[in-house]
C-alpha cells in the first residue's frame, strides 16, 4: 500500500526540518547552522572599531525585525527614497543633494573612482580615515599624506601647499580619525572656500553627532551654498548599525548624479528602515553621547594619573601615547582580554583606544596598569 507523503515527511527525509538549526544547502559538506544560541559577547573587551557598544537601539531593532515583511522588494523606489527625503529635510537640501550608500565607505570609494579613474591626485590629512586614500591609490593615484600638527590638528596650511595642478580632491576627516581632534568651524570654514575653486574638498564627518565643542560646526551650510564642498556621515557610529552598513554623502546635485552614476547598488531594506528609525530615536542618541563621554573622562582620569600624553578627542574613542610600541601593547592588552586599535604610522607607539560600556572600565584600567607596569 502506498503511504502518503505529509509535508512534514518530505522535510525530514529532505533534512530540512528545523529544529534549532538550518541545514546549509552545500551538498555534502553541508553543517547545521546554529540560529537560536545566539548572545552578545562582549569578551574579550572590543575598544578597537569605534563602534557603538550600544545598539542598535530597540526602536531599530524592532523596525528591522518588521521590514523582513519588505525582504522580497527592491528598495531603490520606496524606502531609498523615503530616507533620501528624511535625510535632506535634517541637512536642509533637497533630496538630489543625498547620496546614500552601504555605509558611508561606500559613499567614500564611489568619490575616489569618481575622481580619480583617469589619474590625478589625493591631498589628505594623515594619520586620517584612508579609505579614500587606499581606494584611489588602486586605481593608480597618488596621495599626498600631511602629517598632523603638534595638537593633532589637520595642517591646513600645509594641505593648501600640496595641492597642485593635478590635484583632484582633498581628504580631510573632521573630527579626525585617529586623533579625535576637531578643526575649528570658522578656520575649516576659510580653508574650504578658498581651496573648493581648485578641487573638490571632501570632509568625512563620520563621528559629526559625538562632538561637545561648541567651535565645531559641520560643513554642509556650504554645500547649502553650493560650494565645491561634499559632507559624508555614517549610521556606524552613534546610531550603532556598524554591521547593517548605512553612509550617506551631501553635495551639489551635479556631484550625486556622476557618483550615483558609479555607486553599485542599493543599501538592503533592512539598514534603510533601520537608519530611519534611529534617526527618530533621539533618546537613545542622547544615551550614547552621554555614555561616551562618561567613558571618556574615566580613561581621561586614568591617563592623567598615569602621565600618559593624549588629544581631547571629539569622538568615541582617545588617542594617546603608550610609550612602547602600539604591537607590543596590544598584544599585552589582548592576553588580559581587551582590544586595542591597530598602528597609526608615524605614530607607532600610540593606540586609538574606542570607548567601552562605562561599567566595563575597570577591567580596562586594570589591564592597562598591568601592561604599563
């Protein structure tokens, strides 16, 4: 007698049945992967990405759980859309002035193809973000790193002096990344009105919602202006969505179009609802800034008890000077459960320390004494 096969039946001679697990479809050397053990780790103690030990807030979280909904839908005709206008209405442009890409190194590498695909040449801070640096160095140009000043300051009067006839853009990372310094918004104001004439001047502004100086300013009311002038920003940061990948960039609608023209694709449905809802979540933005700053003055005090130098950083992270070199400290601090930043060449024996949960302080300080010690 022929037995009916039940769906169920066919699972499980399919071995497909979930039962805490997903069966990878890779033939023989298929292996369960494991879907509902899932917790955050937070040892060994990662002070090393910049990233948000926060989030993603709740509201993202519970927003991105609802747009699996949307999972089968391209999203470049609705929800691209709708954060395009959300995003213009917070920089006062208009939507054609948005570019967003998967995370703002997207955004970052499209400008460098952009400009630099038939050659010239890249003027930038240094140490500084070199995505764009790396990126357009691939593509054959050259890059003209100027190294910081004593306050760890972007030399702007050095950076004007390197550019040249071949000169395609200026990289400038405002607060900059590693040293968390800021530029003084009227002293950046000058420098970009009087070098947007001879290329584009970029101004990654990555860690823009961490800064408490009131001498800051962002530089999109030039963009507003229609300068030469092109703003990037990130959900990787405050907004804790480092793994969903959202950027954006602000600019002359003619500038969107030719990158847009490059960019190579659309971010997924997900990130899109997640950057919108975080967006509105100002509480936790607040939380995170307040959060960071609290960790910031208990590594300040640690340092300064400790005579170690650093720079007031404007970020979520503190650059300062370890005395030895930055392999040998990271390693000791790795052994004792914290992650440190990588080198920073010329400045081999500082670290770029990300902050941590408050909470989470004392292992660092511990581990920190130990390794100086």
């Amino acid at each position: 007698m022929m037995k009916t096969l039940t769906r169920r039946d066919w699972l499980r001679q399919s071995g497909l049945v979930l039962s805490g697990s997903i069966v990878a479809a890779s033939g023989a050397l298929a292996r369960p992967i494991k879907v509902n053990n899932y917790k955050k780790i937070r040892t060994p103690i990662r002070m090393m990405f910049n990233e948000n030990p926060y989030g993603p807030s709740k509201i993202a979280r519970m927003v991105m759980t609802k747009a699996f909904d949307e999972g089968s839908l391209y999203a470049h005709n609705g929800a691209l859309v709708e954060l395009k206008k959300i995003l213009a209405d917070k920089e006062g442009v208009t939507p054609d002035h948005i570019i967003i890409g998967s995370g703002s190194r997207e955004v970052l590498n499209v400008t460098a193809l952009h400009y630099l695909y038939n050659g010239g040449e890249v003027v930038a801070n240094y140490p500084g973000y070199e995505t764009l640096n790396r990126y357009a160095e691939g593509l054959g140009a050259k890059v003209h790193r100027i190294r910081v000043q004593e306050d760890m300051t972007p030399d702007l009067a050095k950076l004007e002096q390197a550019v040249n006839s071949k000169t395609k853009l200026i990289n400038i990372c405002n607060p900059n990344n590693p040293t968390g310094v800021a530029i003084d918004a009227k002293t950046l104001e000058s420098f970009c009105r009087k070098m947007e004439s001879k290329c584009l001047v970029f101004v990654d502004e990555a860690y823009n919602d961490y800064v408490m100086d009131p001498g800051y300013r962002s530089m999109n009311y030039l963009v507003k202006e229609g300068l030469n002038v092109m703003v990037t920003r990130t959900f990787s940061k405050i907004h804790a969505l480092a793994g969903i990948r959202v950027g954006y960039g602000v600019a002359k609608p003619e500038i969107i179009r030719n990158l847009e023209s490059k960019i190579t694709g659309t971010v997924n449905i997900l990130g899109l609802r997640a950057a919108m809802a975080s967006l509105d979540d100002k509480s936790f933005q607040q939380t995170s800034r307040e959060k960071n700053l609290e960790a910031k003055e208990i590594v300040y005090d640690i340092l300064d008890k400790a005579g170690r130098q650093y720079a007031k950083s404007e970020g979520n992270f503190i650059f300062f000077h370890t005395g030895k070199p930055i392999e040998q400290f990271k390693a000791n601090m790795e052994r004792k459960g914290i992650l440190v930043g990588r080198p920073f060449p010329p400045f081999n024996d500082w670290c770029r320390l990300s902050m941590a949960r408050p909470n989470e302080m004392h292992k660092f300080k511990t581990a920190f004494q130990k390794t100086m010690s």
